[in-house]
C-alpha cells in the first residue's frame, strides 16, 4: 500500500459509496455481493477496496473490480476479517483519479500552548473541507478539528493549533473532502511533547548533591529555581541565564541539603511557575 493507505493508483474513497457487512461468523466458502452504485461516481476510475470495519488498517483492491451501475462482487474465505465472531468487512468506492487540489507541505511544530499544524495546498477547486484527525497510536485518529476549503486558484495556506496536546506522543493527519463526497489522506505527523517543550530532573533521585536539571523548548531569559524540604522550608535558591531551545544546567546543592524529598520550584522568565518533586539521597 502507497503512504496515504490505499492500495497503489488510488487516492481517495468515497463516502456515499460506502458499505458494512457484518458477519455474525467468519464465513470460510465464497459469498457474493451485488452492489447498486446508480447516483455514484462510478465509471473506469473506480474500483472497490476493502479492509477490516473498525480498524485504520490499509485499503486493498478487492480483485481490481471496476465500479458500474450494479456491481457483483465475490469473496473467497474473506482472509482480510479476524477469525473473532463477529466480524465486519468495509467495502468502498476507491478512486484512481486526483482530488482537485495539489499538496505543498504538511507540518507542524510543538509550541507552550500546544501543537500547531499548517498546511499549504494549490489549485483548489471543490474541496469541501479539511478534517484535522489525531491519535496517540498511530491507528485509531478522531477528528479534532475542521476547516472549510477558501477553493480558490493559487495557494492557500491552513492553520490549527491543538491546545489538547499533552505530555505523550501524538500522532495527526489531515482528512481532505472534495463537493463529491470523496476522501483522500494526508502523511502522519508524529509528535512527542513531552520530549520538545519539557523540564525535568534526570537522574531522579538526586545523588551527591549534584541535580541535573533538563530542558527542553524552553524561552531563553533568566530563570530563578528554589528547593524546598518536605516541611516547606527553602534550603536553596539562585538563578541562571538560559540561551534558549535545549540544554542541561548542572546545580550544585553543596552538602548542606539533606537527603529526602524535596520540592524544586522554576520561574521562568514569563513569571511561570513549575514545580518538580524531587528525591535527594547524599
């Protein structure tokens, strides 16, 4: 299958020529279908894919069958469906020809507030919409967002920020639907956010009175840090000059803080507070 999951030559499916057979069991002989596709985009750049109901698993060509007016479609043993009862197939229309609209880039980049995606098409003309789609595995995407098309000639550029974006891994693609009816994918973009814009202590715990703390993202300026011990008393202050992006800033805490577990508080140079529990063993 191509990178957008359809079998290779296709690049979109339709909607309204979209069909769900459930199956209360596994069948293991040949069964047959017939399909009235009238009212649909039917015709020589049709075909009919297939794939497992339910799943974001690639489409395959369920025997190259062109789409007509009234379609019969047969399958053997139906090896696509999970051997589990109950089982469900998906059929649909895949077309071979371009969705009226051409891809530059899709992108996107981790931000304090959240992910911020864009995207830049050309020569649009009848798309209906952009659905924005995510998933913390990579299989299984909700739409998140949705932007209608501008349609217009030259390019265009999209933009959506997803304020949702936690500290884990997140995965997002774009879900392009033309007047007709008809999808096509984008790539996946993969994101860790808690590796882009984070702070931490690592190791943890703190050994030798020597605290590495870790950042990642983060705005340059000055940045003041504070230890507190488990009774809220502050055993340790001071500040540092941070250039910007990443980087590991190596704190001595001398000997005078005892071994427990504290609580370290960093303002940052926008007067953010975070605070990071810590455990120090000297």
């Amino acid at each position: 299958p191509g990178s957008n999951g359809y079998p290779s030559g296709i690049v979109a499916h339709s909607t309204t020529g979209y069909w769900t057979l459930a199956m209360s069991v596994k069948p293991d002989s040949i069964f047959t279908l017939v399909v009235n596709t009238a009212g649909m985009a039917a015709g020589p750049g049709a075909n009919f894919i297939k794939r497992t109901s339910g799943t974001s698993e690639a489409w395959v060509l369920n025997g190259g069958v062109a789409a007509a007016a009234s379609t019969t479609l047969t399958e053997t043993g139906c090896s696509l469906l999970s051997a589990a009862a109950p089982v469900s197939l998906d059929i649909a229309l895949g077309y071979s020809g371009p969705l009226p609209v051409n891809f530059l880039s899709f992108s996107g980049n981790v931000q304090k507030e959240g992910v911020q995606l864009n995207w830049q098409v050309t020569n649009e003309n009848a798309i209906e919409k952009y659905e924005i789609e995510k998933s913390s595995d990579g299989s299984n995407f909700k739409v998140i967002g949705t932007l209608s098309s501008v349609n217009t000639g030259g390019a265009q550029t999209y933009n959506l920020l997803d304020k949702t974006a936690n500290e884990s891994i997140s995965y997002y693609r774009l879900r392009i639907i033309d007047q007709n009816n008809l999808i096509k994918y984008s790539t996946i973009l993969k994101f860790d956010f808690k590796g882009a814009i984070a702070v931490n202590v690592s190791p943890n715990p703190v050994i030798d009175g020597r605290l590495n703390l870790r950042m990642y993202g983060q705005a340059a300026g000055v940045y003041a840090i504070r230890l507190f011990d488990a009774t809220g008393r502050q055993v340790y202050a001071g500040s540092f000059t941070h250039a910007g992006g990443s980087a590991v800033r190596t704190i001595d805490l001398n000997n005078k803080v005892k071994s427990g577990l504290h609580y370290l508080v960093i303002d940052s140079p926008s007067q953010e507070k975070k605070t990071l529990k810590i455990n120090i063993i000297q």
